[in-house]
C-alpha cells in the first residue's frame, strides 16, 4: 500500500486492536473463538503492523483474541508496543491467566496500562457455567484484583444474556469496592455464537432496563457504566451511557492482516428502523443489531424526540 493510500484508511483513527491468537483458556459456551478464523500473529508480524499504523499518527494498540494472553509471545508484544511509542497498551481479555500475580506484575511492568476484563455473571455458577470452565470466576476476580494492586487501569465487560440480564447493579458494586471505576454492557451476540442461542439474547426491553440500572449503580461509587450494544432509545432516562463504536476510531486487525473499522463488525453494525428516522440520536447511533431485528423485529424502538445528548 502507498503512503498516501495508507494514511487516508488510516484516517480519523485513534488505535487499532491486533487479534494475536485464536486459541483460548476457556470454553464458552457462546463464542466461536477459534472456529470462525485460524491463526497465530507472530511477534515480527504485530511489530511490522504496529509500526505502519503508528507512522500515520495511531496512537493506541489493543491486544486481544481468542484469548491474547496465552499466545507464546505476548510480554514481548506488550513491550514492543511500548518500545514503538504507543501512548496506552491496552489487553481484552478473560482475566484467567492474571489469577498468577506474578503474570499480572510482568504484564504492567512490560507496559500494558488498562485492561478490559470479561464478565459473564455476577456469580461463580453463572459465569462458570457460560465460560465452560470450573473455577473461571475465582481466578478472574483473582486476576482483577491483581492487575489493580500493580497499577492497572481495569474495565469490566459484563455480557447481558437472558442468565445474567439484572445481575449487572450487585456485580457493579462488587467491583466497584475491589476499585473497578468502568464497565460496558454488552448484549449477546447470535452471530458470535455461530447463529446459535436466540433463547440466550434478553429483549432490549430488559437490557435497557438492566444497562440503565447499571448506570444508577455506578453513580453511587463514582463510577461509570456505558453500552453501545443498547440503542438509547431502549435506555430510559439514560441515554447519555450510549456510545457508538465508531466514536473510538478503531481498526480491527486479524492474524493474517486483513483489517476493517471497529463499526463494520457483525458484532458492532447495526440497522436504522422506522423509528430511528424521527430520534434524536438518528446521526450517530446506527440502530440496533441487524441480528437482533431480524429475529425479533422492531417494535420495541421509539425515537427520543427530544435532543438529550
């Protein structure tokens, strides 16, 4: 690719998140990590991407997966990015493997300031049971706490399915008094499950219901509960928690290089109903997940007629 062909993808970009592995430590029972796509990034690979991004002005590498902290190089990458220039290292992740303390030190030593950390219930029997792995919750809070006591900046992605939809506000406050100070809710995807599991994907009725009290939760402690995957039309008096992926200016970059905006993935892209003509937020919220209308229709979206951004 010329410079210039690269510098005008590249624009409006703030980072890019590298997927560095397929593989995974954990066996959910809603992910198709590994099945979907193959592959490994080597170490000189993620080295030569990162260095062709960052030479037109992107800021910001993410490092996920499959599960990004079991891939064989993955200090070595953190401290790659930190030795190109990155300002911020950030890693997806499951949180398993940060249950070992002295995994969770090299890891910020090597320069990874802020990790988003996965949830899929509230309780060990919930979420053990969606990450097909006994004992995952334990080591995950493990992990979390770890990762905070070396530095770390540590987000929660809580995963709103119909087992774990209303957990959201007790999870909050558990991790709130660990000092989590962030958390996005995310819905169930239909798509990355393999066009499995309709039955798991809660009504954006309850998701919005449940993000909103998440949101109210947060307050409490100072913190901040955020979604992009409920439109804010579903989200009461909270609208202001919405946020569309397209705002992070992030390039999604697979093992084998193939790249495309954070927007345009099936987990992300949505589709403006009737309704959405007459919202508000009809410029920037893209509408709910194709997914989700195509399987349960559109009824349930209003347009916020009044601008409360």
């Amino acid at each position: 690719m010329r410079e210039g062909q690269s510098k005008e993808r590249n624009s409006g970009l703030n980072g890019i998140e590298l997927t560095i592995f397929s593989k995974c430590n954990a066996h959910c029972r809603f992910c198709v990590s590994g099945q979907g796509f193959s592959g490994e990034m080597t170490l000189e690979s993620a080295k030569r991407i990162m260095s062709d991004y960052l030479k037109n002005g992107v800021s910001k590498v993410i490092l996920g997966g499959g599960e990004p902290s079991i891939h064989p190089d993955f200090i070595s990458i953190i401290e790659a990015a930190g030795e190109a220039g990155f300002s911020s290292v950030e890693v997806k992740t499951n949180g398993i493997r940060f249950c070992y303390p002295e995994f969770a030190k090299a890891c910020v030593s090597a320069g990874a300031d802020s990790f988003s950390v996965s949830i899929w219930g509230r309780d060990p029997q919930t979420h053990d049971w969606m990450a097909g792995r006994t004992g995952a919750f334990e080591m995950t809070e493990m992990g979390v706490k770890h990762l905070l006591h070396y530095g770390a900046k540590v987000k929660i992605d809580f995963l709103m399915s119909s087992v774990s939809v209303g957990m959201e506000a007790g999870l909050i406050e558990d991790f709130c008094k660990v000092g989590v100070g962030r958390f996005d809710m995310w819905l169930y995807s239909i798509f990355g499950a393999g066009g499995r599991g309709e039955k798991m994907v809660p009504t954006m009725t309850e998701a919005g219901v449940a993000a909103a009290g998440a949101a109210a939760a947060a307050d409490v402690f100072g913190a901040k509960a955020m979604t992009t995957h409920v439109p804010p039309c579903m989200l009461g008096n909270r609208p202001e928690m919405y946020y569309a992926v397209a705002s992070l200016g992030l390039m999604i970059v697979m093992p084998d290089g193939r790249a495309f905006k954070a927007e345009d993935s099936p987990f992300e892209s949505g589709r403006h109903v009737e309704a959405c003509a007459q919202c508000a937020f009809n410029d920037r919220c893209p509408g709910p997940r194709i997914e989700y209308v195509e399987h349960f229709g559109e009824k349930e979206f209003h347009p916020i007629c009044c601008d409360s951004r």
